[in-house]
C-alpha cells in the first residue's frame, strides 16, 4: 500500500516493533551431546525454505531442556511467527507445537487483541523485499531485530485480520492438497517406469546389459539410434534473437524451460509472441510429435509436444528433438528421457564450469532402451495418461498460486474486503 494513499476506515499504521514480544534463537555447542537429541524441536531456515506449509509441526533436529538452557536459544509457544533473518531472509513459518529455533530467526509472539497470527505471517511472506532491503552484514546478510521492529504494518481490525487469514488459508489448503496429489502421482510414476522398463507390460524374461536388467529382446543403443530414420536435434533461438519485451499476453506461445515439468507442460505461464516476431523464428517452430528439453541448468524440464502447442515456437534454453522414425514411437522417447540412466548421463556429461550445459553429442550419445514398435506403443499410452495427469495437476497449481498471489495483494492492501466472520461483529 502505497505511503500516500488514504487507509481503509478502521486501519491503522503501526510499528513491526509494537505488535508483541520479539526474540532470537541460539544452537547449543554441539561439542556436548547431551544437548542434543531431547524432546524439544529445533528449527533452521533452511527447514522452513523447503516446505510449502506456512504451518510447522516438526523437525529434522531436537535438543534437550539442558541444551536449551546452556544457549541462546529459546522455547517459543505454539503460534509463534517465525521469520528468517540471516542468508535466506523472509521466509516465514507458524509452529503448531512448542519449539526451539536457531539463531537465523526473528520470532514474533503476537499481542492476541492487536495481530492475528496467521494476518502477520501472510503479510511478512507477501513483503519480503522490505526485509532484504533492511538487511546489512559483509559476509551474508541479516536483518536485526533494531532495524526489523521499525518497519511500518498497516493493520486492519483484527477481525477483519482473521477473516483474510481465513481466505488466505483456504487457497493455500487446496495448494497443498494438489501439491500432495502432485508428489503421490510422481511417486507412482517412477515405480512405474522402474517396472516398465525392466520387467515390460507382459512381464517376461530378462538379461543383464551395461545399463541393468532389461527384457528380452530390446535393443540397448543410443538416442542417435532414433534419428536414422530422419529428424534433427536442433537449438532454440539465442538470447540476441528473442527478449523479454517480445512478449505479449496473446499470440504464439513459446516455451522455454521454466514452462516445461516432467514431460509436462505449465500451461498457465506460457508467454507469447507476435506473429510478426514469430515470422523472424520459423526455423524454431514446433509440430505435435517434437520434443523439447532444457540445454542447461536441470534436465529434468523436458516434453512432448502436443497438439495444443503445435505451431508454437521452441524457447531460448531449450533443445528440440524432431524424430522422423517410422519404427520408433516420439512419446516413448520423452517417457525414456525422464529415466534415471537417462538423467544420469547427462548430468555426468554436461559441460560448463558454471552452468552444466548440453550439445546435440551428448544428446545422441544418451543411452536408450528401443523395445519393438508395439511395446513402446503401450509404454506410451500407459505413461501418456500418467503423465497427462500431472500436467493437469500442474496446471492447477499454477492457477492456485497465481489466485493467492493476486487475493494476497487486494485483501492486504484494502482494495479488496472482506466480511469479517467474528463474534464481535455480530
């Protein structure tokens, strides 16, 4: 909200410093292993950069009440606001149990008639540059306590708080609950590919090659294998050739590797580009069957091209695979990129010092498993659906956070209200 703008009627600026009780953290020597491993939970920002909960329940580490006592560290009731404050700044938690953090925290026990918890937690998370900004030290940064408690909140009524919080927490439970669905579905589908690809879809006997136990009967080649019927592996357009300002919210999508999962695509992010610009790029057009995965950084950002993205236009970062085969199926293929000896090979060959990068030798040079035309057929259809799934998934996702993002910003500025559901203001 900006500093001149009128605040809603019952709002009010305050200090960070005046809404409850702020404390620290401290670790206990770790050289006396008595003040470890106790009955109290211990938390590290980098606990609470991982997780997609604002809620933490657990921890990877504990201490005892005589480590507890012999630190700086301190136990912290349940409904604590938990802000990391050194090296990852800004991330926020709740604890829903008693526990401990170490010193990389500012932690916030709220005035129960002035803040609601969970208001202030969404809040923080949503202003986490304000941190940063205030953030000083040579070797890595850190917020103080002195330079967090003056920076300025507006807070509005504290039902009104809750009631926010409340909607606030009903998208980021439907997040979680596909986020979850998302972990079970890759779960199940890398037990599937271990199956698949050792044991096939009728089961039947195997052998042992230089990349493990595969059936009977299956070619153990290299991905150039698949291009002797035609295609090419091509790069995407350079950086020079393709800026951020091409792209508008309508025309011809493109896809660069943070658009593309797991043989998935995310298709609520996708940018897009004129059908002028898109004439300069021809050579980088897309056609259903195609795949694309990332040259550098992760390669486990990788698709097949369908039909919805036919025409579109291969992004910078990426590599594109046009396989013209008539004795290999172009989904079976992407389905094999996301194998293990597959993912292996090309982090253990990539080049670069800093980025691993790759070139369209050690794409050909992949390992690859080619069972006969009709099995790669029913590997593709059984994982096609698999994998249509997770992509529906993901897209979901991303309209999730994108409707979080976006209530985050009306509710906590006060362009958008809401009815607070309270007691006191019936």
């Amino acid at each position: 909200m900006s500093e001149a703008m009128e605040l809603p009627e019952g709002w009010r600026k305050v200090k960070l410093g005046e809404i409850g009780q702020l404390s620290g953290g401290g670790t206990p020597s770790t050289k006396d292993e008595n003040y470890w491993n106790g009955g109290i939970p211990w938390l590290t920002p980098n606990e609470v950069t991982k997780s997609n909960s604002l809620f933490v329940t657990s921890t990877q580490r504990t201490i005892s009440e005589i480590g507890l006592k012999n630190s700086s560290a301190r136990l912290q009731p349940v409904g604590t606001v938990m802000l990391t404050s050194r090296a990852t700044i800004g991330e926020v938690a709740i604890n829903t149990v008693p526990m401990a953090t170490n010193q990389g925290f500012i932690n916030v026990i709220c005035d129960s008639e002035f803040v609601f918890n969970e208001f202030l937690a969404h809040w923080m998370a949503h202003n986490k540059e304000i941190f940063i900004e205030r953030a000083h030290g040579a070797i890595f940064k850190e917020i103080t306590k002195s330079n967090f408690k003056v920076i300025s909140i507006i807070l509005p009524p504290l039902p009104e708080q809750r009631a926010i919080a409340e909607v606030l927490g009903s998208v980021q439970a439907a997040l979680a609950a596909r986020r979850r669905e998302q972990q079970l579905e890759q779960e199940y589908k890398a037990a599937l590919l271990e199956h698949l690809f050792t044991r096939s879809t009728r089961g039947g006997e195997t052998r042992e090659t230089e990349i493990g136990e595969v059936p009977m009967g299956w070619e153990v080649t290299t991905l150039k294998k698949v291009f002797e019927g035609g295609g090419k592996i091509q790069t995407g357009p350079f950086g020079s050739q393709l800026h951020a300002y091409d792209y508008l919210p309508e025309g011809i999508p493109v896809l660069n590797p943070t658009h593309l999962g797991a043989n998935t695509i995310n298709k609520k992010s996708v940018p897009r580009i004129s059908q002028e610009k898109a004439k300069e790029l021809t050579k980088h057009f897309l056609k259903e069957g195609d795949i694309l995965i990332s040259r550098r950084g992760d390669f486990s950002h990788y698709a097949y091209i369908t039909p919805d993205f036919s025409g579109g236009l291969c992004g910078t970062g990426c590599l594109l695979l046009r396989i013209q085969n008539p004795e290999i199926d172009n989904y079976y293929v992407s389905v094999w990129l996301g194998m293990r000896v597959a993912q292996d090979y090309l982090r253990k060959n990539a080049v670069g010092t800093v980025m691993p990068n790759l070139n369209t030798s050690i794409l050909n040079s992949i390992p690859m498993l080619i069972p006969p035309l009709p099995e790669q057929q029913r590997i593709a259809a059984v994982l096609g659906a698999v994998d249509e799934k997770l992509g529906a998934l993901a897209t979901e996702v991303a309209r999730l956070e994108e409707l979080f993002r976006a209530l985050l910003e009306e509710l906590l500025s006060g362009r958008m209200r809401t009815r607070a559901l309270s007691k006191e203001e019936n």
